[in-house]
C-alpha cells in the first residue's frame, strides 16, 4: 500500500491507459455518433479549465457510477463512451485541480441520455414550430390548413421533413455557445459563475427555436422543402443569423466576473479516482458482451412468429397480406426510420386501442399510403415514451422491445 500511495499518479496514467485500450472498440462506435463534439468538448476541457476550490471529485464520482450503472443494465455504448471522458476530466483534475465547467456541461449534452431526451422532446418542437408557421403565413400566402408538418398551399401539399427541420443544428450552437464562453474568460482573465453559465445556454436554446422557426417560413416561402443545395444554404444562412449574431450580441451584456481560486492545499483524491477506475472496469466488461435483446420473449401469441424471419439482430418482421408487423430494439423509433427512408408522415398522434394508449401515425410514400399503430412493451403493458419503458427495463431489468403493425391501405 506504501508504495502505491508513493506513486499513484504513475499507478494512475497506467490503469488510464490500460482502460482506454480495453475500450477501444467503443471507441470506433463513437465515431459513428457524437464523436467530434465530445472531441471539441475535450479540447474546451483542457484550454478553458481553472483552478477551484470545490472538491468536484466527490460528485463526478457519483455522475460516474450513474451513467455506469445505466450503461451496464441497458448496455448503451455511447453513454459509456461519455463515462470513459468523464474519467478522463477526473484524471486531469487529479494532477492540475482545474476543472471547466462550460466544457463538462457541454460534454453532458452530447450523451446519450441527453439524445434521447432532445430526440422525444423535438417531436413536439417540431409540431409547435410547424403550427406557428401556418398562424404566421396564412394571410400572407394562400395556404388551406396544415397538418402536423404538412401545408396545404393551393390545392399542393408542401411537407417539412421531420428528419431534417434544422434541429440538428441544436448541439452546434451550443458547442459554439462553449467556445465563445471559453474565448470570454481568455480575454477577461476571470471566469463565468454556473448560473451565467446555464442562463447563456437557455439563451442560446431559445435562439435555436426561433432560427428553425424563420428556416421553416423560408423554405416554405421558397417551396424548398426537399433537401438540395438551396435547403442547406437556407439552414446555414438562418443559424448564423437568427444564432450566431444574436449570440455575439448577447454576449457582451454577460461578462466573467469571477477571479480563479488560488492553488489550495486540499488533496484531489487518489481513492475516488480509483474507485472510479473500478466502476469503469466492471462496465467495460459488460461491454465486450453481446447484448440479447429477447425480442420474442414471451411475445403475444397473436403473432405468427413462425413465418416471420429477422432482418437483422435487432429487427424481427411478419409479413401477410396488406399488414407488416415488425418487432423491434426499442432504439428504432419508427418516425425516425420511415423518414430515413423517404416516407412522408402527414398524422402522428396518440390514440386509444383496447384500453392501452399506442401511437397512431398516417404516412404516404409513392402514392402508397399507410397507417401505423405502434408501442413499447414490457411484459403485458404498453408505453408510449421511450423514457418510460427503459426505465422499467432500468429498474427491473426486464427485456422490452417495439411493436410496430402498419396496414397497408
């Protein structure tokens, strides 16, 4: 015990490293996500990080063993990924004592958690967005009515698609609002107390909403719905507008005033890095596990699995005459995958069907028009958010699954 205590910190960048190798394949899985934000989150981390005297070692910690726990039990790689950083910033904390607020809490909206929160709550954003639209231009232009995010504009239906309505674009404010933050304290030479801190980032989120509001107005103005050359510029041309500008002005009213702490004396904390290294360790196991979604687990007996075939790990379909049902990973939402797919939805709402509530949706693609019922499911209960349903799974580790029957019409 003597001698690691004698030389911990070389104890500390072995097990680090040993741990970023065990770890390399979800490593290549984040590539395909939020890789380059998490990345810029970390370079934020290292330039913009100041001595201070809270003892943030104690709470990372227990960030750390949450986002591990839900790792391990839902086996949800990219939040993993974000564990891994986590641990990374509680290294460096360990040998300077500088820690970066903005940084972190810009490295937090690129978790998974914060996905799927964004993700269900655009939906209604969208909705919303699409309602104002109409309410904005119907008495400047002939437009009949809208639904959902469809307008009817002479007699022609014009569709915003939901995959693509310049929400994307939300994390990359955000990443900028970090930066220009960050430039801030460089150039005043103090720093931002957390409340300017989260005021800027609700600033910015609302900056966000009204810039996809005018992208919407403009691109349906355009008749540009579809995405091409002008689609884009459209979207790049309202966020430096109506967010980047705004931004820049805003910023001049909400100055650092905050002097950086001196050099304490206080000791980082050797046994919650280590004890942080254990948790990572035991989850990076799991991770090297295949995950078994046991789709067809006690599944109704209504459906015929017999002439149903997968179409991969994580999507089992039933064909029959003028009905699909497919039984899915609860991850594959199905508005995101028909969209993906070219699929046009023109209702999405939830309905009531024998006494459980399941989402309805009307959608159209090449003339071919579909309606969709589906749901999560855990054992015999129905779930309309996914939310809902992983924590069931989170709470009682019981297998759930997504249920899809589209009928074609």
């Amino acid at each position: 015990m003597k001698f690691i205590l004698e030389n911990k910190k070389a104890l500390v960048i072995l097990i680090l490293a040993i741990l970023m190798i065990v770890n390399y394949e979800v490593f290549f899985f984040a590539l395909e996500n939020d890789f380059l934000g998490v990345l810029l989150s970390m370079v934020l981390f290292f330039a913009g990080g100041r001595v201070t005297r809270l003892k943030v070692h104690y709470p990372l910690l227990l960030l750390l063993v949450l986002f591990e726990f839900v790792s391990y039990r839902l086996h949800t790689k990219s939040l993993h990924f974000i564990s891994l950083c986590v641990v990374i910033c509680l290294v460096y904390y360990f040998f300077t004592k500088r820690f970066s607020f903005i940084a972190f809490i810009c490295l937090l909206l690129f978790s998974s958690l914060f996905n799927k929160f964004f993700e269900h709550l655009s939906a209604e954003i969208k909705q919303s967005l699409c309602k104002g639209v109409y309410l904005t231009l119907r008495n400047i232009i002939n437009i009949d009515k809208a639904e959902g995010v469809n307008f009817f504009i002479n007699g022609a239906k014009v569709t915003i698609d939901t995959a693509c309505m310049g929400l994307s674009m939300f994390k990359t404010g955000l990443l900028a609002a970090a930066v220009l933050l960050t430039m801030e304290e460089k150039k005043n030479g103090s720093y931002y107390r957390i409340s300017q801190i989260l005021l800027f980032c609700f600033l910015v989120i609302l900056l966000n909403v009204i810039s996809n509001f005018f992208r919407i107005i403009t691109l349906v103005l355009l008749d540009c719905t579809q995405e091409n050359f002008l689609h884009h510029t459209v979207g790049l041309i309202c966020f430096v507008l109506y967010q980047i500008i705004p931004m820049l002005f805003l910023i001049r009213f909400i100055k650092p005033k905050q002097e950086q702490s001196k050099e304490s004396g206080h000791s980082t904390g050797f046994y919650p890095v280590l004890a942080a290294f254990i948790v990572v360790f035991i989850t990076s196991m799991e991770m090297k596990n295949e995950q078994n979604f046991n789709l067809l687990y006690r599944i109704n007996p209504k459906y015929d699995i017999k002439n149903g075939k997968w179409v991969n790990a994580e999507v089992f379909k039933i064909a029959a005459p003028q009905k699909l049902t497919y039984i899915k990973a609860p991850s594959h939402k199905p508005l995101i995958c028909w969209t993906g797919d070219g699929y046009k939805i023109s209702e999405s709402e939830i309905v009531e069907v024998n006494d459980s509530k399941v989402w309805f949706n009307k959608m159209e693609k090449n003339n071919q028009y579909y309606k969709s019922y589906w749901w999560y499911e855990c054992g015999d209960k129905k779930y309309t958010s996914f939310i809902s349903v992983m924590l069931q799974k989170l709470i009682y580790n019981r297998p759930v699954r997504l249920i899809n029957e589209v009928e074609i019409e």
